[in-house]
C-alpha cells in the first residue's frame, strides 16, 4: 500500500484542513473494524488512514513532511535531525569530512551532547574516565482518534468500544453532556515511551450524529410535536418523547403552531453544569381532505369569528 499520506486520504497537497478531516472521516467510517469484522483488508485501510490523519491534522508537522524533514511515519529523516541540531554550532570538525562518525566530531560527545548525558570528572573534555551517562527518556507521542456516537449517547452518557488502528480494543466512557468535536483524553493509551518515559495519551475526537427527532441548543434538547386542530382549540394531555423517555404533557386551550413548551430539567444534565431545559415547539397539523363535520363547523366559525391572525403581524411589516 501506497505510504504517502495524501494519497492514503485521497486528497491534493493544497487540501484545507477541513478537507482532510473530511477524508479521513468518510474513510475511518467505511473502513471501521467495527463495521467490517473479520476483513482484514478493511482494517488494513483503517490503519493507514488513520496514521495518515494523524500526520496531517497538526498543520506544523504537516510542514514538515511537506519539507522531507520527516518520513511517513512521522520519524526525523537523519540528515534534517542532525542538521537541525547541529547546523548553529561552530563546525569544529563536526562537518569535517564526508565519512562515518568522525565528521561528527567524538562519536560519544555527540550522543551524549543530544541525549542531555555528559562526561563525569573534569570538563573541557579533558582527563579523567567517563562517568555515568544519562539515559534518554522521552514521552510518547499522543495518538489521534474519532469516533461517532449518537446524540443520546452524547446527552446521557455511555461506554462505547473503540477499536485502534493497531487492533487493540478500548472502552471510551462518554460523559453526560459531551459536545460534538470535544476530544476525551485517554491517559497512557497512545505511543510508547522511550526508555523510562511514560506512554503518550489518545486524544478521541467526538463527532455527534444528528438525531431524527431531538436537537440540542447548549444543554436544552428542542424537539418539534404534533398536535391535531382540535387539540390546538380544546387543550389535551398528550405524550412528549425526551431524551430520558416519555412523559405526558398538557398543551393548553387556544394553542397554535410555533407556540413552545419547557420541560424543566429534563435537557442535557452535564456533571459539571446545572440540567437544561427540553423545548416543545408545538406544530398545528390540519387534515388535508376535512371531512363535511369539520367543514361546517369552521364555516360557522369563519362567520362569526372576530379574531384577525395578521393584525400584529402587519404592525411588524
């Protein structure tokens, strides 16, 4: 398989940000191992996506990729490491030929010099035997992920499995309230450390699905209901759907569409901020064939009504 991120995302060296997001959601979803179990070619695809995404979305390592500093994995191509490290030093020898460890200069001072050791006993490299070398350490690099999860899950709270790149499954706790491209750090799950450094983290970006009857404004969730004439005219109790279940509610005589009902305390309910509100908006559904009943009784009514609908509506035009 082709290892250029680019054309691992199917897009051009000029792709916006917000183009290889694009890319690399429409293929982490065709390609999840969730969705495509037991095809090893479908994971294989999902592996190279996302390693891809993950070397792009920083727009400076991006650069750097760009300039050949590093290679497809993210590694520093050795020329450019020792070149950025060394190139605003006097040369000393450094640079003195073109052969091995000696145009360096001392192959250990070197090392010890760009792993932070250093000789023990006496400075200005002279006498003494060597000390105690300091061991590199470093801590891994943080790993990138995305995972999409339905509104509720968004607005209750959930525990969903997520599967790496590298295969291994993880259980993700989505806490109530999350919002859509919020990011859930998981502590010690990303790239290994070198030497006694500890393990990077993944950073799960979050994308929230829309939902077929809820919106979410903030931490109210906005859902539209039904209600037929004559429960508009007379009042009804009705039965409303939320995020928690269904719960019956009271639409008052002379209601009309637009009109919006609260539930208190039965939106969004974070842990760290107070409960929202869940919105009904009302929607006045007239039959589109009335029968001669209906008919009648609103031509009685067209006769002696004495409302005008549009009066504050002109005052406003």
């Amino acid at each position: 398989m082709n290892d250029d991120p680019y054309d691992i995302l199917g897009v051009s060296r000029t792709a916006t940000q917000a183009e290889i997001q694009k890319a690399y959601r429409k293929l982490a979803k065709s390609h999840h191992p969730d969705l495509n179990p037991g095809d090893a070619s479908a994971e294989e695809h999902f592996k190279a996506a996302s390693g891809a995404y993950q070397l792009l979305k920083d727009p400076e390592q991006r650069g750097r990729f760009d300039r050949g500093e590093i290679d497809a994995s993210g590694a520093e191509r050795p020329q450019h490491r020792f070149y950025k490290e060394y190139a605003d030093q006097d040369r000393g020898g450094r640079y003195a030929s073109s052969a091995g460890y000696e145009d360096l200069g001392d192959a250990s001072d070197f090392f010890a010099d760009l792993f932070g050791g250093g000789r023990g006993g006496g400075g200005g490299g002279g006498g003494g035997g060597q000390g105690t070398r300091t061991r590199f350490t470093a801590r891994g690099r943080d790993m990138h992920y995305h995972i999409d999860i339905d509104l509720l899950d968004a607005a209750n709270g959930a525990t969903r499995r997520v599967t790496m790149p590298d295969g291994v499954a993880l259980d993700v706790s989505i806490p109530a309230g999350i919002r859509d491209g919020e990011t859930l750090r998981l502590r010690g799950k990303g790239g290994p450390g070198l030497g006694d450094g500890p393990p990077g983290d993944a950073l799960v970006e979050v994308a929230v699905r829309p939902h077929p009857l809820f919106t979410r404004d903030g931490d109210d969730i906005v859902v539209e209901v039904p209600i037929a004439i004559d429960e508009a005219v007379l009042g009804a109790k009705i039965e409303v759907p939320t995020i928690a279940g269904s719960v019956r509610l009271t639409v008052p005589a002379g209601s009309s569409s637009g009109d919006v009902l609260r539930l208190r305390g039965r939106g969004v309910k974070p842990k760290s901020r107070p409960p929202g509100n869940q919105r009904v908006v009302l929607k006045v559904v007239v039959p589109k064939e009335p029968d001669a009943a209906l008919r009648t009784a609103m031509e009685e009514f067209r006769e002696r009504r004495t409302l005008d609908p549009r009066a504050q509506w002109r005052k406003s035009a």
